[in-house]
C-alpha cells in the first residue's frame, strides 16, 4: 500500500517461514484466517459497536480490526474492545465525546519528551497516562535527506533499532507487560501511530497468532487511516519547495512494507525467533506471553 491505497501481495515464503513456531505464532500455513476486505478487517458483526473514527486523531483505531476482528491461524478470534492504537491524541470536542464511551484505563505515550512537550495529548476520561520514550532520545530529529532512497533507509533503519536498541527493547518490554497486566481497555500511541506503535501492533498481533499477510496489511493500513493528513503536508510541501522535496519526503511520512519486513529480519538475524527476541531480547516471561495472548483473543 502507497499514497493510501491497497495492496493484497503475497508475503513470501521466506518471510512466512520465520515466523513459524516463533512468538507462539503458529502460522501453518502463512495463509487462512480473515485476510482484509476492503481495507478493513473482516466481516462486520452488526452486534458489536463501530469504533469510532476520530477526526482529531485519524490513525486511531481498534488493535482487532473492524469487524468482528481478524481471525487467527487457530481459528479464534481477536478481542474487540481490549487495545486500542493511536497516532497523537489531539481531540477534538466530539472526538473525546467518541472515546470516553469506550472505557480506555491507560493511555501509553510512546513519544520523546521534546514531541509531548510541542503537543501534549488530550486524554480520554478517566484514562492513566503513561509516558514510555522508546527512543531513549530527548526528541526525535530527522537528519536532511538529498533522496528518497535515504529517506526509505533512514525508516528501514528505525524499524531495526526497535529490536536492536537497549532504550527501544526496555520500552517495549515494559509496554507489552504493563499491557499483559493492565486492568480495562488500553490505548498505545506514538506521534502519527505508524513506526513505534506499528511495531507494538505488529508484535501484539503476532502474539494472537494472527496471520502474517494480515499483520501486514494492517501495519499498511496506517496510509489510509492518514490519508487526509498525507495530502495536506505534501500538498505544504509541494507548494514551498516543489515536487522534488514530495518525492525525498514521502518515505518519511509513509509506511512501506520494507519498514516492517526490516524489523522481522533484525529479529531473526538478532535472535533467531520472535520467541527469543520476546523473552531474552524484550525480558518478557513466558507466562506474561500468555497472559497476554488470552487478552488478546477470544
């Protein structure tokens, strides 16, 4: 998926083969379960409430997908209602109305604090914030990029400090525990709810043994959930610096699956399985993975 829209392609056999038996991701085959329709998740079960979608906050949505939720390789079902991501929580109004009906306990900020101090989030009521900085750094600085080619390697290289980076695996660790152990619906975000609280995503649906494909899709689908935002800072910049500027930029703004795949092959290359990234690379206990996993599906 690019600029917003779809993409259904294969994941290759390779890609699926290290995910197999890692994390408790069975992943028998890489295919089956409820792979996205219509950009979304799978069929949509009338009995359950819509998450909102938040104007104020476009990437926000529900960790299971729409739906009844994403359907797992074991054949159960992930838990509505239980996480939540988020890009940055700038409610508006009508949009706290939305999000104080859901019942968010926690709210877990993945910024810097330099990102939290230029926009502090608007928290739902009676949420607990908590403020986690992954990247360990006072704020998050992009270095000028002269091509879009070293924008895509700058994000390729993000994605990898996710598994390698002592800040990043002590974040994360914490996060997902506090998560395993946390009482009432929780809410994760990063600044636009793609990078940081992709990857938590990513590794939360893994746990739930959610297919690989639809891990993938649903990482990719935080370029249609930031559409409108998309457009309006490349229409910026395209109007102050021209389209060249749009074409070294967008990499930054997007996600490509490039992002995610150069996670999964750090955690390979790092730890050989996501079982062993999660325990010996993040510290979790098995029995936290579990505890986890039951909250995850249903």
């Amino acid at each position: 998926m690019r600029d917003g829209h779809c993409t259904h392609g294969a994941v290759s056999m390779s890609r699926r083969g290290f995910l197999k038996g890692s994390a408790n991701v069975v992943l028998a085959s890489g295919l089956g379960g409820a792979l996205l329709s219509a950009c979304g998740g799978g069929d949509l079960d009338t009995e359950l409430p819509e998450t909102p979608r938040l104007a104020s906050a476009s990437n926000f949505r529900d960790l299971a997908g729409l739906g009844a939720g994403y359907t797992t390789v074991d054949g159960k079902r992930m838990r509505r209602g239980a996480f939540y991501r988020a890009n940055v929580l700038t409610l508006s109004s009508a949009d706290e109305t939305a999000i104080d009906k859901l019942g968010i306990a926690s709210v877990y900020d993945l910024r810097t604090p330099g990102e939290i101090a230029r926009q502090d989030d608007v928290l739902p009521g009676g949420a607990t914030p908590q403020t986690l900085n992954v990247l360990g750094s006072s704020d998050f600085v992009v270095p000028v990029m002269d091509t879009a080619a070293a924008a895509t390697a700058f994000m390729e290289a993000q994605a990898r400090g996710y598994v390698t980076g002592a800040a990043q695996r002590a974040a994360y660790g914490t996060l997902l525990t506090r998560l395993a152990d946390g009482a009432g619906a929780q809410l994760f975000h990063s600044n636009a709810g793609k990078d940081r609280a992709g990857w938590v995503a990513a590794l939360l649906l893994g746990i739930a043994n959610v297919p690989l494909d639809v891990i993938m899709q649903d990482y990719l689908l935080s370029n249609t959930y930031l559409a409108a935002s998309l457009d309006e800072q490349t229409e910026t910049l395209r109007a102050q610096d021209g389209e060249a500027a749009v074409a070294i930029q967008m990499p930054l703004l997007e996600v490509q699956e490039s992002y995610l795949q150069a996670g999964f092959d750090q955690v390979q290359m790092s730890y050989g399985t996501m079982a062993n990234y999660l325990t010996r690379g993040l510290g979790m206990s098995q029995t936290t993975i579990d505890t986890l996993r039951a909250r995850l599906v249903s």
